[in-house]
C-alpha cells in the first residue's frame, strides 16, 4: 500500500516499491538528483520487504538439455505469458 503525504512526497518505504525495490541507499541518491519528488524518511530502520525476501528464494534449477525432441519447427513452442496485473500502479496504469 502506497502512503502519499502530498502530491510530491513520498515515504522511503513507498518509494522502494514503486522504484523496483532498489535498495534504500540508492533510492535516496536518485531521488535527491528529482526536483519533483521530496523523499518524507520518517523511519529510522529499514522495512523488511517480503517481495525482496521472496526474490532472493532459490527455486528448481533449469535441465541443461530439453527431455523433449522434436523434429519438425514449431512442433514445440515455448512462451511467457502473462498479465494482466491485479495491482495498479502508482498512477493507477494497468499493466498488461
């Protein structure tokens, strides 16, 4: 959840979702570089995020070689498919 206190602040913790979860220091670098965004660092300890926590998991390694052989072009595609996103973002766009 996004807490806003103007048009143009934001808290520390806020600003790490939006901008993709970099890490505080960085995120107080660039937004010192942004005339537009005045950055509210109310919290003299640093969140734990579960995003970040979950991006680092390790998950199931990848097989080096396909179990799958085909022989004809397209008999197998592979494809990413996903979208779209149930959470709108800070300007409240949709992402697809």
């Amino acid at each position: 959840m996004v807490t806003r206190t103007t048009n143009n602040t934001m808290t520390l913790d806020d600003a790490h979702d939006i901008f993709g979860h970099l890490n505080h220091q960085e995120l107080k670098n660039m937004l010192k570089n942004i005339s537009d965004i005045e950055l509210c660092d109310n919290s003299k300890e640093v969140q734990s995020c579960t995003t970040c926590i979950k991006g680092k998991l390790t998950g199931a390694n990848i097989p080096k070689e396909s179990t799958s052989k085909k022989t004809e072009i397209g008999e197998l595609i592979h494809s990413d498919v996903w979208g779209p996103a149930q959470i709108k973002s800070y300007q409240n766009y949709s992402y697809l």
